[in-house]
C-alpha cells in the first residue's frame, strides 16, 4: 500500500477535563460607589460657567446703554456747538459791526487813519468826521440777516397779557401748490 492511499486512524484517548474557573464566592464584592467629589466639582464648575456668561452677558448690556447714552449726548453737544458757531458768525459779521457802531454814534469817514503805537504818530488825513455818514447800517436800505434775527420763541398756549410785550409776527408761508407746479403760459 502506499502512503498516499493510507487512512488515518482515529485517536481513542481521552481528552484532558477543561479546566474550572469557577471559583465559589464567600462573600459578595463591595460595591464602588460614586466619589460626591467629582458630582460636587462637576456641578459647581457648571454654575460657575453659567454666571460668569450672565455677567459678561450683564456687562456688556450695561456698557451698550451707557454708549447709546454717550452717543445721544455727543449729539447734542453737537448741535450745541454748531448753534453756538452760527451766532460767532452772525456777531462777528461786517454787518452786525457796522450796526453795532452806527448804534454807539460812530461814523463812516472817507479815508482812513491809523495810530502808530511805538510814537502815537497818526498816519493818514489825521481829522475826525465832521460831517455825517451817508452809511447808515440801521436805515431803512439794510438787508436782513438770517443769522442776526434771533430764533423764533416755542409757541405757548396763551397769549402774553403784558401789552408792553413785543408781538411775534410769524413769516408768511408760500401758497400750497394744490394742481400741480405753476408755469408761465407760452404762445
């Protein structure tokens, strides 16, 4: 026979018992409970997350009314200072100059003069006017100016009683367009 044509023979031993892990139990294991230190940080370094949100979160509200609030006084300020630059301008203005001096008696002479002070030598004709102005700022040729006429009073429900009290005459209004803009006619 050869070998190749050769069964093999089963094995007839036994085999080895498997070994027993099983061991008897004299007493139950003690059970881990959970450390109340690490509950106790966890949620005390969540409601210190959360208020220091709320504060932050507090704060900058606070700080968004107070720049609102800035903002609004800059505002006005503004406006302050603007009011206050137009009646610069409206005082320091040649007309408002030549008002006040044709108010205090001055007048306007032809050519001028002007005074040296390191000697007090009068350079120019060196003679007062003797003769009156033909400039008169006050007179009935002066124009208006926007920034001279002082700001209309606010309007009150009554009328002043004291009759010495100068009336305040409002300007008069432009017509209402009601059909369309007014055009000349053309032929």
């Amino acid at each position: 026979m050869s070998l190749l044509n050769a069964r093999v023979a089963p094995r007839t031993e036994p085999a080895p018992p498997p070994a027993r892990r099983l061991r008897p139990v004299s007493a139950p294991a003690p059970r881990h409970r959970p450390k109340l230190a690490y509950a106790a940080l966890a949620v005390g370094g969540a409601l210190a997350i959360g208020a220091a949100q709320m504060g932050i979160s507090l704060a900058s509200t606070q700080d968004a009314f107070t720049l609102a609030q800035l903002n609004s006084e800059q505002h006005e300020l503004t406006l302050q200072k603007q009011a206050l630059s137009d009646d610069l301008a409206g005082l320091s203005s040649p007309q408002s100059l030549a008002k006040r001096a044709d108010a205090m008696g001055l007048v306007v002479t032809g050519a001028a003069s002007y005074l040296r002070l390191s000697d007090g030598a009068v350079l120019g004709e060196g003679h007062g006017a003797d003769w009156m102005s033909t400039v008169t700022p006050n007179g009935a040729t002066s124009v208006g100016n926007a920034l001279l006429v002082p700001p209309p009073a606010p309007k009150a429900e009554e009328k002043p009683t004291d009759p010495a009290a100068p009336e305040v005459v409002e300007p008069a209004l432009p017509p209402t367009i009601t059909d369309g803009l007014p055009s000349p006619t053309t032929r």
